[in-house]
C-alpha cells in the first residue's frame, strides 16, 4: 500500500501557508504580520489588534473608528437566544455553555452562513468578535444566578466584558479603566498563535465548507483541553492547592516523577524553547495590576514566583527547555479582577477569537486549500472471513 510519514502531534507537518503569525520558538519571537507582541502588548489595544489580524495592516484613524462602529453594531445576541442558555444547568462549566451557544449561533444567523460569499464571511468574523464577549458573560451570570447584562455600547471591548460580568440590576458599576486596561492586555496577548491546536481544529473543520460558527465551536471544544487554554485554570487552582511557598519542592517532585502524571500546569510548551515573550508581559502586567490593586503580597503571585524561580534552577526543566507559558500568570491576574477560574478560559475563547477566524478566512481565500483528510499508518487485523456466532 501506500507509504506516509508518521508524525504524531504534527511536530514537523506544515499544513498550510500563513501570513498571519510568525512564531521563532528559539528565539522566543512572536509577530502579529511582522509586529512584535511586545510593541502591540504596550502600545496597541485588541480591537487594534482584531483589525491587523483580519485585515493585514494597521488601521488609520477612520479605518479604526469604522471597525470599531461596526463591532459594536453586533455586540448583542439575539433575545432568543437568552432561552437557549436557560436550558442548562447553572452548574454547567461557561466552557461547556459557551461551546453549545456559539455552535447554535448557526441557527440564529443564516445570513452569515454562505462560506462563498465574501460579505457573508465578513459579517461572520464581524460577528464572532463582537458576541464572544456577550456569549462569555451571559454564561458567567447564569452560572450564578444573576440577571444577564445588555452589552454598553459606549464603554471600550474589555471595559464592556467587565460591566456585562459584574454589574448588578441594584447598585452603579464603575469601571475600573486599570483592571479594563490589563483585561484588554490579556486579550491581545491570546489574539493568535499560528497553528496551535485550537486553529488547527477551526481550520480542519472548515476545510469541509462547514459554516463559521460550527467552526468555532469545534475551536472552542479543543481549547478546553488542560493541555491547552484549560491550562490558565488548571494553573492557578494548582497554585492555590501549592498554597505556600514551602510545598513547592513536593510539586516539583510530583512533576519530575515519571511514574507520576502530574504536570507543572503552566509550564511547557510545544514551540518556544527559550521563553514564550507572552508569559513575561504578563508577569509584568501581574506585578503592575497587583500593585495598583494594594494586593501585591497575594499568596498565589508569591507561590508563582518562587515556583519559577525554583523550576528555572532544576536540572529537569533546564534540560527539557520548559518556561513559564502564557498561562502561567495570566490566572493570577484575571483572579485578582473577581473572575472565578471557571471563567479564565472562556476569557482566552473570546481573545482568540479573532485569531481562529482569521485563520478560517484566510483557508477559505487560498486556492491550494483542501480537505483535511490526514492518513494512518494501520495496526489492526489483517483480513479475514467473517464467523457465525455460534462458532465464537
Ligand atoms: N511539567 C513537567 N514536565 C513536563 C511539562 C510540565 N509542564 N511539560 C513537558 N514536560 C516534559 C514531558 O514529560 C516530556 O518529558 P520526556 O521527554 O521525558 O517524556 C518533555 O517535557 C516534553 O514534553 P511533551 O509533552 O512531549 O511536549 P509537547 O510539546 O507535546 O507538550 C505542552 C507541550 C504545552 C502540552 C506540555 O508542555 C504541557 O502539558 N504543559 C502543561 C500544560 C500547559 O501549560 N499548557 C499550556 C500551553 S501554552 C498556551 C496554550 O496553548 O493554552
């Protein structure tokens, strides 16, 4: 028969051509169309960042004002979509809410659902970007039992996610523009990662022409995994189970024992060998924010800290080139703003948003694409004759 190359985990496969995001996993680099996360993460704001993804360039003034007007023109869901969440469990994880309402999506807007209509797609990305937000908080307060909030037109995207999680129908809400500020640095640090396996599985199911929500929901059910963006809740509930400073040299253990499948969640990652530039702006952030909250003696940053330090001395890790991954902090600081962990990978679903939908439209333009139809290499019987089950 035919003969393929086995290569589990695509370590070594490029699947297809992309001018969206450059990873040097060495150098630990990382460019959004040539910028540098660091620039954008410091001078740029996701909706800015939304834009360069989608489109290629930075917008001007106007073409930013536009993207911005036409993102809050779809910022609600459709009304009946609130009986939709009512059908679950308030106990149900937003992840798994968020997975069935975004896929349900494609029951509420037919007239984004032609893949081979330009101005459909565009109304899809459009879409995407501006109801993940309303999707995510709806779950959130369903969850716990208070009434949903209309999205506030008038407040920027992170500030808004803010109002429509914790504001209340009895009491004003003010917010807070430092915690709006490194909520929208979070955001622009999850926007896009080439072809993690969340984009791989946005763009696998939509090399069949599936519709674009369906799309992302499939992202969204592999972001969950703790391997990947379950990661940041995987993190901090570990960070909290560490609790003190002196406990670490056990979990450091723990994750050197072979026989022992516990990980250190947080650390690791498949591409950056030298550092992931993402998880050193948020260590920044996360002092930054602590700071101005008066909490920077917060036992988990403390933990976080010295895990890193004790980790980045060990044999172990120096040898197998494992640092500190986006979601090392991230949970430190999202915690810090009242989120449950529940919610911190619902928040990394609505950031990298933006990047799975690039990722799908640029798929859809590009002629050399096709179905995604990987091979195997067989391991089971050989052929043989069928036997009636009296003779088993
Ligand atoms: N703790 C302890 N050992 C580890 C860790 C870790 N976090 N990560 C990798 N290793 C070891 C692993 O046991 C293996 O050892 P050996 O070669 O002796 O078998 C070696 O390092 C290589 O690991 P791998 O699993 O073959 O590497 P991978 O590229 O397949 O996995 C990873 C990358 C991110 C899934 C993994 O490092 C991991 O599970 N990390 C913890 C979860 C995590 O933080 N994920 C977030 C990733 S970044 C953002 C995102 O995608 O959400």
């Amino acid at each position: 028969g035919d003969v393929f190359t086995y290569d589990p985990g695509f370590t070594s496969t490029a699947a297809c051509e992309s001018s969206i995001t450059y990873i040097d996993g060495d150098a630990g680099e990382l460019l959004h169309r040539g910028y540098p996360i660091e620039q954008l993460a410091e001078h740029s704001h996701h909706l800015e960042v939304c834009y360069l993804l989608l489109y290629g360039e930075l917008p001007n003034a106007a073409q930013l004002a536009d993207f911005e007007f036409r993102v809050s023109r779809h910022t609600m869901v459709h009304e009946q979509m609130h009986y939709f969440f009512r059908g679950f469990r308030r106990d149900s994880h937003p992840m798994a809410t968020m997975v069935g309402v975004v896929g349900a999506m494609s029951a509420f807007y037919h007239d984004s659902l032609d893949i081979n209509d330009p101005w459909q797609r565009e109304v899809a990305a459009i879409r995407m970007i501006a109801k993940l937000p309303t999707i995510a908080a709806m779950a959130y307060k369903y969850s716990v039992g208070q009434p949903f909030n209309y999205p506030q037109n008038h407040l920027d995207y992170a500030g808004n996610f803010l109002h429509m999680c914790f504001a209340v129908p009895a009491e004003p809400y003010v917010v807070n523009p430092v915690l709006a500020k490194a909520l929208d640095r979070i955001m622009m640090l999850h926007a896009d990662h080439e072809q993690n396996a969340s984009t791989s599985t946005v763009r696998l199911a939509g090399s069949s022409g599936a519709n674009p929500f369906a799309c992302i929901a499939a992202g969204i059910a592999c972001l969950w995994g703790p391997a990947h963006g379950g990661a940041n809740q995987a993190c901090l509930e570990m960070l909290r189970e560490i609790g003190t400073v002196d406990r670490i040299p056990e979990y450091i253990a723990k994750a050197k024992d072979k026989d022992d499948p516990f990980r250190l969640m947080g650390f690791g990652h498949r591409v950056y060998k030298n550092f992931d530039p993402r998880a050193k702006v948020m260590k920044e952030s996360a002092d930054e924010v602590l700071g101005l909250l008066g909490i920077e003696n917060n036992p988990t940053l403390q933990v976080a800290k010295e895990l890193e330090r004790i980790a980045l001395e060990d044999e172990y890790f120096v040898s197998k080139k494992l640092y500190p991954n986006v979601d090392f902090y991230s949970g430190i600081i999202l915690d810090a703003m009242g989120f449950p962990t529940s919610m911190f990978t619902p928040i990394f679903a609505l950031s990298r948003t933006v990047g799975w939908i690039s990722q799908w439209k640029e798929m859809i333009g590009d002629p050399t694409q096709k179905i995604g139809r990987p091979r195997q290499l067989y391991t089971g019987e050989k052929r043989r004759d069928y036997t009636d089950v009296r003779h088993r």
